[in-house]
C-alpha cells in the first residue's frame, strides 16, 4: 500500500516533469519503476534523455548541412542563378 501511496504522490507532486518525461520517451511512457524512486530520479532521468538529443543532434550535424558543390566553391561561396533568372512576383495590385 506504501508503494502505490508514494507512486500517487510523485505523480501528484511532479506532474510536470512526468509529462516532460513522457514527451522525450520513445514510447510516451514513463520507464518502469521510476515513479518510485521519486522526484531525484525523475529530474534525472529528464537530463539523461535531454543530454542523449543533444549528443546526437551535435553529431547528425553533418549530415544535416546543405550540401556543397564544386562550383561554390569556385564562386566563392556565392550563389548564382542558372539560366532561368526571372522571378515571377506573386503580388497582384489589382483592386
């Protein structure tokens, strides 16, 4: 009976930090036995996951840049518009 007054007071208490939790978790489940261990495990939970995005976010990074050509390179980096340089506006003035 403890167990689940404890359980029903972290969720009371934390709620907050339960749905963050529940917002990272692959799954939208808060991970088994964690509501007992309280409000510690629970904030550290939270950055464990928040720190796992982070690292891979850092390192998809590359993979998440525009890619580069030969000819920017040549140009200096600068852009420039092909053969088809008209730019259409997409604004009527007509009332």
């Amino acid at each position: 009976m403890s167990r689940m007054m404890k359980m029903f007071k972290t969720l009371r208490e934390e709620n907050e930090s339960i749905v963050q939790l529940k917002g990272i978790c692959p799954d939208g489940k808060v991970p088994k036995g964690l509501l007992l261990e309280g409000k510690r495990a629970l904030e550290s939970e939270i950055q464990d996951r928040k720190d796992f995005f982070s690292k891979a976010r850092e390192l998809d990074m590359v993979n998440e840049a525009m890619p580069h050509n030969q000819q920017d390179h040549q140009d200096g980096g600068h852009l420039q518009l092909g053969s088809h340089q008209s730019i259409k506006s997409t604004t009527s003035t007509s009332s």
